[in-house]
C-alpha cells in the first residue's frame, strides 16, 4: 500500500532545505537540496509509519487512491 503524505520545504537562511509535515508529526528531514530533502523525509516518514504499526493497528493516513494534488503555475 502507498500513502500520499503532504510535506512542506522551505529554504533556511543558510541555504539548506527543512521539510516537515502537518499530517505525519515527528517527520522532520534537512538535506542540501529540495530533491535530496525530500528523498532523507521519505526514509524518515518510512520508519515513523513502521514505528507507528508496531504501536497501532491502523493508520489515519490517506492512500494514493485518495488523493488528488495539482499545481499550476501562472505567469505573473
């Protein structure tokens, strides 16, 4: 099974990327690119979710078959 799990990155001042997320707490990943940051949130998301079925039965986690994500981008 895939869940869809919405992160946010944001640039720091330092240059570095931070990314988290409101829907999986504890998901925390740094890394010196977008593309790398969000490949270190990946694995950690992996062992929160693993962590997280050996203390639960279930996850309050959305599928892929769930969700449906768009962004347009719009010449200002």
């Amino acid at each position: 099974m895939e869940l869809a799990i919405r992160i946010q990155v944001e640039e720091l001042p330092e240059g570095l990327y931070l990314a988290s997320s409101d829907e999986l707490p504890g998901l925390v990943a740094q890394g010196r690119t977008v593309a790398e940051t969000l490949e270190i949130a990946r694995d950690v998301a992996r062992k929160l979710i693993e962590a997280r079925r050996e203390r639960e039965d279930t996850l309050a986690l959305p599928t892929t078959n769930e969700r449906h994500d768009y962004t347009i981008v719009v010449a200002a």
